[in-house]
C-alpha cells in the first residue's frame, strides 16, 4: 500500500513537471511575470519527485530488511532476500539518475533564466529529466509489485508453517 502511495506521488510529479515546460515554453522571457510560477511549480515538482523516490527507496531498505529478518527466524529460503537486493539493484540507478537530472534542472534553470547558462541546456536537462523519470516509475511500478507478491507468499508460507519454524 505504501509503495502505491509513492507511486502516485512520483505520477503527480511527473505531471508537475509537464506543467512546469508547458507554462515554461509560453515564457515571453526572464522578465515575465509568470517566470515566479514556472519557477514555483519546478520547486514543487521537483520536490515531489525526490520525496517519492527517496521514500521508495528507504522503502526498499526497510522491507528488504523485514524480509531477511523473516526469512531468518522462520528458516525460509534464502532466495527471498536475494530478490531484494535484485530489487534495490535494478531501481537505485535509475531513481538516482531522476533525481540527480532533476536538480540539475532546477538548479541550472536559473542560470539560464539570468542569461548565463544557454537555454538550450536547461531544455535539454528537462527532457532527459523527464525520460529517467518515466522510465524510473516504470521499473518502480514493476520492482514494487513483485515485492508486495514477495511479501504476500512470505506471510502465507509463514501462516501456513508450524510453530517454531519452517
């Protein structure tokens, strides 16, 4: 349930940031007034897509632990624990790869804004931002799923076990 929640959290960022370049590629220039907005709404974006990551990933962490914990005291094959080191694996690269794009987005859109950094750049960073972020909450979608069913087999092999273990 909770990696669901964060997943919406990272589709509304992802939508944020659709809306930031829309508002920001009908910027007349640095000197108009909705540039306080586009702005606005980058921070927000921004900050939701580095919550929901980071949150997926300390997510990852803690059932990945709750799994190698169930595992030991229930005398359960060990494979589950590898899968969550599979899971964080496969993920971590490409969340920090948003998450890293991101900022450098944020950061460098003031410098093209003041006109010392090409605008060319801060487009460029946007849309490699927002492909690590579609493609990051693909691999989320799909690296969560298969740990809420890993999760799920663990408790019925749990209930299913006799007392004192496996």
């Amino acid at each position: 349930m909770m990696g669901r929640a964060l997943l919406v959290v990272g589709l509304m960022a992802t939508l944020g940031l659709g809306a930031t370049a829309a508002l920001g590629y009908t910027l007349a220039g640095p000197l108009d007034p909705r540039l306080r907005l586009h702005v606005l709404l980058a921070l927000t974006s921004s900050l939701l897509l580095l919550f929901a990551h980071c949150w997926i990933m300390f997510y990852l962490i803690g059932t990945g632990k709750a799994i190698k914990e169930a595992v030991k005291e229930n005398g359960l094959d060990e494979a589950a624990v590898e899968a969550t080191k599979r899971f964080k694996n496969q993920s971590y690269p490409m969340l920090m790869l948003a998450l890293g794009l991101a900022m450098a987005t944020f950061i460098l859109g003031g410098g093209a804004a003041t006109g010392s950094l090409p605008p060319a750049i801060h487009h460029v960073l946007f849309y490699a931002t927002l492909l690590a972020q579609l493609r990051a909450l693909q691999i989320e979608q799909r690296v969560l799923g298969e740990n809420e069913r890993l999760m799920a087999d663990l408790n019925r092999r749990i209930e299913r076990a006799p007392a004192g273990g496996a």
